[in-house]
C-alpha cells in the first residue's frame, strides 16, 4: 500500500480502500496518521453523561428502539429536579459535561429549552454540550423560527455545543427509507455550518450498517471533509454501527462485523484529514474493540457514558469506570489523558 499521509484520499481511492484494502495495511496507515498528528501517544476521554430528558418523538425512525408515540401515556419528561439530580451525580463523580438529547417532542418549543438551560448554568459548573441537529431543527420549527436564531437564543440560554447526532450516513436515499421524518442531509449539515458561524464546535457521527452502501459511507465522510474545509467547526468524528435488535429493520438484517467497523473507522482517519480526533465507539461496539481500535486510527475513546439509554434500548449495553478505561488505554500503550468537551486536558495519568 503507498503512503497515504502524503496526499489527500478521493472519493474512488477511499472507496476503493474500504471494499478492497487489506484490513491490517488499513489500520497500520490510520494508525502512522494518528501518531503524526497525536505524537504524544496520548488517548483522551471525557467524563460526562447523556441525559435524556424525553422519548417522546414524532420521527419515528426504523432503526430506533427508544422512541415512544406522542400521546401514548408510555413515555416520560423528565422534571427539572430530576435532571438536576442527574447533573448533580454527574459532578459528584468527576463529570464536566452533560449531552443532554431527546425525542422530536411536539410539546416542547424553544421556551422549554431555554429555562432548563438557564437553570443549569444558574446552579452548576457545567458544559452543556447538548441537541443534536434534528433536535434543534425541530426546536426551530415549533418555535416559528430560524435555525440561526435557534442557536443563538439557545447559546445564550447556556447551550455551549453540539453533538453530532441524527447524522445516520449523509444521504438522502438512506434517510428516506430508515427515517423518512427526520431532516434531510442538506438541513443537517446547515444546522452544523450555523452553529459553527457562532463559534459552536461540534462532533459528526456516523450509524452505519443499516441499508447503506460502502459508496454511501464514503460520501457521507465526503460531506464532513467539505464542511470542516468551510467552517473547521468539527472536534471529532464519531463512526459506529447499527444495532438491529428491538428495532423495525431487525428482520433478515445481517449486523455489520468488527472488521466493517475496524475498516471504516481506518478509511475515516485517513480521509477525515481536516479532523483532529476520531473516536472508538466503545458504547455501541463493546471496550475490546474500542482498545483494538487505538491500533486503527482512534485518539480518543469518548466518554464514560455515566448514563445511556438509546443504545441499551436496541439490546447493546456496555458500561465502564474511569479506572477501567484507564487501565484499557495504558494497557494498549498508551497515555491515558480525561480532557473536556473541547479537548482541553484536565488530568494525565501515568505513563505506562
């Protein structure tokens, strides 16, 4: 395989390399690009934890196990005491930040958004790194607003970035089969551009493995390459796979494998090459694989995940300590570093 640090990867090449490359030549060509540009050796993650403050959703999304029919009596809102005793676990167990997400609720416009908002960073020291882009433009359309006031409205409330969630695969023929009510590609990657004109970082995601083809993995990275070109928004990239249990796509679905994940997580690091970091989705592909995936492009191995709840939904469930992911990072070779929401360092552990 010919150096591919040295020139930027096209559509056909990365494509070719994800259909056709040999695994272990991929991993070893992401992993020289991820120590050039982490020389350190450094692995980093976040102590945080996903609230989420409703499942109530009008989307309706084939792949989702966690959603609950508007009206139906079978779901919860969470109150602000609840989620303030959730911030306030979080804290007691070292958590800088709260991701907080929910369903499309048609009970909720901006002015709900805004109180918990402000209420939060009235009482607490803490990121809020919330919303992904389906939630805030559904946020915008109850409220009869823009996108861009959207954002600033929720950014001054205290919304200080975004997860890059309700991304799927980036292509409108994917989206319209497995979740026909949720924004289209071109909304979600405004929502991101806006955001990231107001000075809002952001992650992008990936749930492949549904009914998407390698040629649409590969424009969906082709769009998040474009837009970080525009706007350098972008901290991480977040790939995973979907998990067909529970939910309505579960019939006759084969699950993608851990070479599918360990072969576009590589291809990712190699073509994402306006991206600092890429991380092991430990959460949905298991701690095992997320350690082998530091020998295959990741830099970064999230969050402690202190709470999840969608992903548990359709039958995946892993969990972890900070010990324990300290212990996995070292044991793989390498630094173990807990750092904020933005990448910022927050406490090194020892060298192995």
């Amino acid at each position: 395989m010919t150096d591919l640090s040295q020139c930027r990867l096209s559509d056909a090449e990365a494509l070719d390399l994800l259909e056709h490359g040999d695994l272990l030549e991929l991993g070893a060509a992401a992993d020289d690009i991820r120590r050039r540009l982490h020389p350190a050796r450094e692995v980093t993650f976040v102590v945080d934890r996903n609230i989420n403050y409703t499942d109530y959703c009008v989307s309706g999304c084939r792949f989702c196990a966690f959603y609950k029919e508007p009206g139906s009596g079978e779901g919860y809102l969470l109150t602000r005491d609840e989620i303030f005793r959730k911030i306030e676990e979080t804290l007691a167990l070292g958590g800088t930040a709260i991701m907080m997400q929910g369903g499309l609720s048609p009970d909720l416009d901006i002015c709900w958004f805004e109180q918990v908002f402000a209420d939060i960073k009235a009482h607490y020291p803490i990121h809020i790194h919330s919303l992904s882009p389906p939630e805030v433009a559904h946020i915008a359309a109850q409220s009869d607003l823009s996108v861009a006031e959207t954002l600033r409205r929720l950014r001054a409330a205290g919304l200080d970035s975004l997860p890059g969630g309700g991304a799927e695969v980036l292509v409108d023929r994917v989206r319209t089969e497995i979740s026909p009510h949720k924004i289209p590609t071109a909304t979600w990657l405004e929502v991101m551009r806006e955001a990231h004109g107001l000075g809002m970082r952001t992650t992008a995601t990936m749930m492949f493995g549904s009914i998407d083809t390698p040629a649409e993995r590969i424009e969906h990275l082709h769009r998040i390459r474009e837009l970080q070109d525009e706007t350098g928004g972008f901290t991480a990239f977040i790939p995973w796979t979907f998990a067909p249990a529970n939910t309505a796509l579960r019939e006759g679905h084969l699950p993608a494998t851990g070479d599918d994940y360990l072969r576009l997580l590589s291809v990712s690091r190699v073509y994402l090459d306006n991206v600092p970091n890429i991380q092991a989705s430990w959460v949905t592909q298991g701690l095992r694989m997320g350690q082998v995936a530091l020998a295959f492009g990741a830099n970064d191995m999230g969050s402690t995940m202190i709470e999840e709840n969608v992903v548990r939904a359709a039958g995946v469930s892993h969990t972890v300590t900070v010990e324990e992911l300290v212990r996995l990072i070292a044991a793989a070779g390498f630094v173990p570093v807990q750092r904020d929401t933005l990448y910022r360092e927050i406490r090194r552990y020892p060298q192995p």
